[in-house]
C-alpha cells in the first residue's frame, strides 16, 4: 500500500465563534470521519487541561531511578512520591508546536526518520507498510498547544485522528506523545513514564504473544495517570495512587466519559472493564 500525505486542520468550536468567517478549512484528499466532535461532552469538565494554574516543577530525577526488584524480577509496591501526586509537569516538546489553537494533523507512510528510531525489527508481526505515522495537535497540562506523534495501523488512521480531534476540541490534557524507541525499551524501569503512545514491537505485559501495539491496533493514553494492574504489579511502577479513580483529576480516564466514549465510537475497547486485570490507559482494537 503507498500513502501520500494528507493533512489536515479542524478548528474548534470556541474559536470558531470569535470569528468574523465561519470557513473551516478542511483535509485536502479524504473527508474525516464523522466521530469529530464539533464540542465536548459535559462529562469531560473535571479532566480538561489546566488554563490558569502554573505547570508544576518538573523533578530533577524524573526518569532516572530505577525501581527495586524482588528476587524474582518483579517490581516491589511502591507508594508514589509526593512530587508526583498531582502531576501536572509542562510538556518538552520534541516537534514544532503548531502555529494556532486549531487541532492540525498529518498522516503520512511509515519510514524515513520516524522508522528508523521506532521499535520496528525485521521480525516485528506488521510491516511498515501496513503502519502509518501520524502527528496530531494536543493540549499539555501546561495549558499550551503542542504536535505529538504516532504510529497505528494504517486502516485506522483516520478514526485515530478523530478521536484525538474530539480529545483537543475538550482541551483533555496530554503530557507527553512521542514514539517508543529501542533505548525506551532496554533503559532503566523509573516507573515514572507517563508517555501516550501507539505502536511498540513488543509482547504483552507478562506474557509472549505478541501485543496489539506491535499491529499498531492499541494505544496507552497518560499511563502514569492511569495504571495498569494485575494482583500487586502495578504499571507504572510510582503510579500507585492512581489506582484510586474516586476523584478523576485532569488527565485521568473515567468510565462513560469523554476518552473512552471516542473511543468506542470507532469500535475500540478500554482495559478499564477488563476482569482479571486493569488498565486504565490502554485501548483497543481486539479488546486485549
């Protein structure tokens, strides 16, 4: 399959309606799909990003200390720091943020730059052209505009770009979205990651079949704020007082809400109502 690259600009409803013109500008060679929410559900208004509060002091070890182990390889239950009970950390970007408030994206083929520092191998189940890249507008706890990037299979690029659309239009807050690198895979457990993300060559948690995410049919959306749990094990290692989903705060996801109805627009299961574990950041194609 050879995909040229299509861009695309959708401006939201608020800033539509202080303009003196109402034409949108719209993407150039396909129609979105209609899940584009033109405003956001009222549901979405205790995780909107922050637009007042200043972003919290990024900590200097963040990323940097491993996590202790028990003999068995396994991580030991860790209660998380303080400096990471209300994370809220500004966004380092790593692409030029977008010029305006209005959600820009791209889709384009899989190669180049973006292959070459991927988790993509030669024995990895999907090929790259099967995969596309993509880049999308986001807004980060910082309350600033930024490009993410991600890789997901190229049949849902397109629902992927309207979902994360419905997501900028409700300014629901996004720390982090870059692709996974080898280094990322083979580094230190910090247990403090907290990076949205699609495609990863890898096997599922605790197991050796291959993960959705190595068919680009899954993505993690700010697993710091919302784990992964299987008995004790806890994903991300410090993340444990996220767990508790009493009060959802900016960023985390909850049942019924904004994030996981997108989602389930397009056909996509949340690991949220998993039974044997949880996994509050995680969606997918296959519901695994």
């Amino acid at each position: 399959m050879t995909l040229g690259l299509r861009v695309g600009v959708i401006v939201s409803a608020a800033l539509l309606a202080s303009c003196v013109s109402s034409e949108v500008a719209t993407e150039e060679s396909i129609e979105l799909p209609t899940t584009v929410a033109a405003s956001a559900p009222s549901t979405t208004t205790t995780t909107a990003a922050p637009t007042t509060a200043p972003p919290l002091t990024r900590p200097r070890w963040l990323g940097l200390r491993a996590l202790a182990t028990n003999p068995d390889g396994s991580y030991k239950p860790v209660d998380t720091p303080p400096q990471l009970l209300n994370r809220s950390f500004a966004t380092e970007d790593s692409l030029p943020p977008p010029p305006s408030e209005t959600y820009v994206w791209t889709i384009s083929p899989f190669e180049g730059e973006p292959l070459k520092r991927s988790t993509y191998k030669p024995d990895c189940p999907v090929g790259p052209e099967s995969l596309s890249y993509l880049t999308m507008s986001f807004w980060g706890f910082d309350g600033l505009h930024h490009t993410g990037e991600m890789v997901v299979d190229s049949e849902w690029a397109e629902s992927i770009v309207s979902v994360f659309a419905q997501l900028h239009e409700a300014r629901f807050p996004i720390e982090e979205m870059r692709l996974v690198t080898p280094a990322d895979l083979t580094g230190i457990s910090s247990g403090d990651t907290n990076n949205t993300t699609a495609y990863v060559c890898r096997a599922v948690t605790g197991g050796r079949r291959w993960s959705d995410h190595a068919l680009g049919t899954a993505i993690d959306i700010n697993p710091f704020h919302n784990p992964y749990q299987r008995g004790e094990i806890i994903l991300p290692g410090l993340a444990k007082a996220f767990m508790d989903r009493e009060e959802l705060t900016p960023g985390m996801i909850g049942r019924d809400g904004l994030v996981v109805n997108a989602f389930a627009d397009i056909g996509w299961s949340w690991g949220g109502d998993w039974k044997t574990v949880t996994d509050y950041q995680h969606f997918s194609l296959s519901g695994n």
